[in-house]
C-alpha cells in the first residue's frame, strides 16, 4: 500500500487575479458575482483583485482551476497562478514599512 505523503512541494495555493469592468450597473453585478463566487469557494481576498486558496494536494487544485475557467465573464481579464506551498512560505509582504509574514496554511489532520 503506498501513500503520498504531504510536503510544502505537493501542496499548493491557487492565485487568482483578475480585472473586470465596472463601468455600467450590469459590469459591476457580474463584477460583484464573480467575487462572491470566489469567497464562496474558499478563496480569501489577499489584495484587492487578488484572491488566493489554499489546496491540499495539485488534483484538488486543477478541480478549482476547472471551476475558475468556467467562471470567466465576458468581459475582462483573469489570471491563474499556481505555486506550491514551499514557493509561497517565501512570499514577502510589506504594507508601508511594516514588513508582514505570508498568511498561514490551515491546518490539516492527517489520518493514518
């Protein structure tokens, strides 16, 4: 029986950026949608356009980058970013002169 280990190599964040028009009312609905969409799929605001969503493994990933290109409005742009969790711990966040960590992983339970 063999069984793949979790590593900072094989988990991965998902980054999503995108840029969509608000200019009419119906722009900004389909605007306000899409990012409801992300928040209700486990995605955490991590700049203004900029979402990001922690995945447990790259199979669970490429589902959420499925759902992501189903997810396209007409209009507008949308970037995908996938890094591993490794690449990410190494992210460097400054808000003014305040240097700040990278967010936390969730925790996970593994079973055995």
């Amino acid at each position: 029986m063999s069984y793949t280990r979790l590593s900072a190599y094989r988990i991965m964040w998902l980054m999503v950026m995108f840029d969509l028009p608000t200019e009419t009312p119906k722009q900004r609905k389909i605007y306000a949608q899409f990012r409801k969409q992300l928040l209700s799929n486990g995605f955490k605001m991590f700049q203004f356009s900029i979402y990001i969503r922690h995945c447990p493994s790259r199979e669970t990933a490429q589902v959420y980058k499925r759902m992501l290109k189903n997810m396209v409005p007409e209009e507008g742009a949308i970037g995908v970013l996938e890094i591993t969790d490794k690449q990410f711990e190494k992210i460097e966040i400054y808000i003014g002169k305040i240097h700040l960590d990278p967010p936390p992983a969730p925790r996970q339970l593994t079973l055995f």
